[in-house]
C-alpha cells in the first residue's frame, strides 16, 4: 500500500505543560523493487532495509511522569531601586540648590546697579 522510495518518520510528543518533542528516522521502503546489488566483488556494509508491511506504525513508548511546575526563583534585590521618601528629598534638595543660585544671581545683578 506504500508506494517505494525513502521517507521521514517523525514522532511528535506533546507533554501537558506544553512542551514539544521530536523524533525522526529516515526509512526506506521497498514492497515493489529490489535492492540494487554492489557491482563489486567486495562486500560493502549496507544500510539496513525496513519493509513495511502496511502504512500503520505503532510506537511504544514509556511515558513519564508528569513533573511539577518549576517555581520561578526570587529576583534579587535592584540595587538602583529608590524609595518615594528618597526621591521626595532629591526634589527638595534640587529645588533649595535653584532657589539658591537664583538669590545668589540676583545679589550679584543687584551690585552691578549701584
């Protein structure tokens, strides 16, 4: 039932966290012809030659047991991280520095009047 040629035979095995596995084996089949004999006196190893018999294939395999999700591992802790406090007296010690360079150009401004 299975014409004569070389074919794939691909496993795909599907596991339930969703992870996917693949298997093939190359297979030559030959219902109809005959193997083409070596022309020379030596005998030279062959690749074996599987018939088949019919187009079903059944595979048995030993199925394992289903693991248990892996817990993800804790991050480590950010060493950039700032905390609202910090950046609240960032804000405030930039904004004393602006108040200060501005009363300080005014002092100087104010001089050059006089």
């Amino acid at each position: 039932a299975i014409s004569d040629g070389e074919y794939v035979v691909r496993l795909r095995v599907t596991s339930q966290d969703g992870t996917i596995q693949d298997a093939t084996v190359a297979v030559q089949v030959r219902n109809y012809t005959t193997p083409l004999l070596a022309k020379s006196t030596s005998i030279a190893p062959q690749a074996p030659t599987l018939q088949i018999a019919s187009p079903i294939v059944v595979l048995a395999s030993a199925t394992a047991a289903p693991r248990a999700p892996v817990a993800p591992s804790p991050l480590p802790s950010n060493p950039a991280a700032l905390t609202t406090s910090s950046v609240y007296a960032g804000f405030w010690r930039g904004a004393l520095v602006v108040a200060v360079l501005f009363l300080m150009l005014g002092l100087i401004l104010l001089k050059r009047r006089q």
